[in-house]
C-alpha cells in the first residue's frame, strides 16, 4: 500500500493526469493488486516508469502458518528495514477478521503478553497497518470471501500510534478504496487516557475496545504496568464519558489467569466497575505465552461468566482461535529473524 500523498505527488512529478493516481489507488486497495504491470488501465509505459519509482506493497510476506482446523492463519511479515511484525485472520463460519499489529513489539509490557516481552521496536505506518489486512483479502478472495472485520489487538498499543492507526482506520473504510464499514473496526487499547478521550471527540462508528485484565489498581499495576500512570479511576471516567457522549457500545477484554484474576475480589470488583448500561465484558482464556501463567479450563470460565452475569455485568466467552499456531491473544511475538527459506 502506498500513501495516496506520495501517489499524488509522484504522478504530478511524472506529468501525469491526478485521476491517474486514483487509478491506482483503486488497483491496489479495491482491486487487491499487488504489481503495477497488473494494472491494465495504466498505459505500459507509465507502469514501467511506476515499478522503477515506487513499492506497491510496504510489507513482504514471509511466512504462513495455518491452523490445522482451518479457522486461523499467521502471517509473518518483514518491513522495509528488516523488522518482523505478524498478523492474524480468524475465519468464523459468516465473518472473517483480521488481527492487525500496530506496532513492532509494545512498550505496554502486559506481564502475560508475549509481543511486549522485549519493548518497542518501532511503529508501523497506517499503509503498514493496512497492508496486513490487504495480504489476508487477497488470500480470502481466491477462496471466494472477504473481510468483514478488523480489530486492532495485535501486537503493540494502537493508542500509543494513535494518528497513523486512525489513519490507516480510514484507509480501510474509504468507500472509494478497500471500502470497508466502520462498524466493522475496532481498536482496542490497554488504556491510554488522553487518547481514549481524543477518541471520543472523533466522529467515527469505529468500535473501542479496553483490555481490562484486573479490577483492582493493585493487581492491574502488576498485570499492566500502564495503569501507574493512568489507574483504573481515570480509565473509568474516561470509558464512562465516551459512552455518554458516544452512546456507543464499550466493550472491555480480559484475560482470565486462573488463581490471579478470577477470584471473589476481582469479581465483585469488576461487578461495580462494569455493571452499567453499554459495557459489554469479553473473557478471554489466557494462551501459554510460556510464562508463569496457567490456561483456564472452559468450566472455570464458565464460572465466571455466570457470576459476572448474576451480578448484573453483560458479560461473554469469547472464543479465540489459533492457539495452536500463537495466533492467539496474546501470543503475537515475531521474535524470529525475517529471512530466506523460512
Ligand atoms: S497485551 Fe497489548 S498492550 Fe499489553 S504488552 Fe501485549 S500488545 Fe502491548
């Protein structure tokens, strides 16, 4: 994907009609090209010229692994300046979403995430962002489907790369691009105050999710070290704002770490903290990362949900395909080196 400013001024450059630069916008977004050759409107000379100048895709693929059940493939990708970054799609049986990484690595540091586990490389571009998606609807489309989601929950804190997220949020949802709805995005954050507000100025239909993981300051300060600087308080006025404002839907993630974060406390917690109207909690098992965590057994989560629910919070399992392949929550690390023959 490139910067439609870049494709702009580059066919300025060249002499060329600006409705040139919406063709190939078009060919490479709603027509899913990855070449300038394969964009037969173009005269063949210009895509010579094109191909010589400019990088259709700003992430190469290097390596798929998918889950033997067919409802989940990783992709690794290398960035120009040799970075890995990995993304995911989950195939349900109406809907098919991408995960997308925001970020090489994270500088949140969750302590049962594996993509924070050695700090920030860097941030991605929004056409960084958007090409992961781009890559999962090429393979979609030779299957016959599409995109239908895209939830920013891969590795790195979308808030903390708030401009080029949103940009590449409105990249995907340009009707005279990839085209796809806003209600169909979510962007979810560990909690950055200041940007969860801004969000809430933006008018957008793009869905927000919080990653919770802990109802108390206390054990949140240890689970995700970003509420020393944003506790719980601040978060919950800052949620309890947007959906005022919004009157939009929030939905909260938490990862259930049996014998941590699934006790009495942060139950009734969590039951005065999310019992409201428009808060929706999402549990989510907890994927072996291979730390000091353990996988909770569907019953326990069970448990759980049923408390949540009797105490009045909406509250639901949320299924999280491609353990198996660390496609999961959580697992996304790309800590492997980029490189030939993998
Ligand atoms: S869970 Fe999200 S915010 Fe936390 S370290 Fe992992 S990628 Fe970063």
């Amino acid at each position: 994907m490139i910067d439609p400013a870049v494709l702009r001024a580059t066919m300025a450059d060249l002499g060329q009609p600006a409705y040139r630069a919406t063709q190939v916008y078009e060919a490479l977004t709603r027509g899913l090209a990855t070449e300038f050759a394969a964009i037969g409107v173009l005269p063949p000379a210009l895509r010579t010229v094109l191909a010589e100048r400019l990088q259709p895709l700003s992430l190469t693929p290097v390596e798929t692994r998918a889950a033997a059940a067919g409802d989940a493939r990783k992709t690794l990708f290398e960035t120009p300046d040799g970075r890995a970054v990995e993304a995911v799609l989950m195939i349900y049986r109406q809907r098919a979403t991408v995960c997308v990484s925001s970020q090489v690595g994270c500088s949140v540091g969750c302590a049962f995430c594996a993509s924070g586990a050695h700090g920030l490389g860097r941030s991605l571009s929004a056409e960084e962002m958007v090409d992961q998606v781009l890559h999962f609807a090429r393979e979609l489309r030779d299957v016959g489907r599409r995109v239908t989601n895209v939830v920013f929950m891969g590795m790195g804190e979308p808030f903390l790369n708030y401009d080029e997220t949103l940009g590449a949020c409105r990249l995907l949802n340009d009707p005279a691009g990839f085209g796809l709805g806003a209600r169909g995005v979510s962007i979810s954050t560990a909690g950055v105050v200041p940007a969860l507000r801004r969000f809430t100025d933006e008018e957008s239909q793009i869905n927000l999710a919080v990653s919770l993981h802990a109802a108390t300051d206390a054990l949140r300060d240890r689970l995700v070290p970003l509420n020393r600087r944003y506790p719980l308080a601040m978060l919950l006025a800052a949620c309890a704002d947007y959906v005022a404002r919004r009157r939009r839907k929030l939905f909260f993630e938490y990862v259930v770490l049996p014998g941590v974060n699934d006790g009495d406390d942060q139950a009734r917690a969590l039951a005065e903290l999310l019992g409201r109207p428009l808060y929706h909690l999402n549990l989510i098992a907890y994927n072996d990362t291979g730390g000091e965590f353990a996988r909770p057994g569907a019953r326990e989560l069970a448990a759980l949900r049923d408390r949540l629910v009797a105490a009045g919070v909406a509250c639901t399992v949320r299924r999280s395909p491609g353990g198996e392949i660390e496609a999961a929550c959580g697992q996304l690390a790309a800590l492997r080196p980029a490189g030939p023959g993998r």
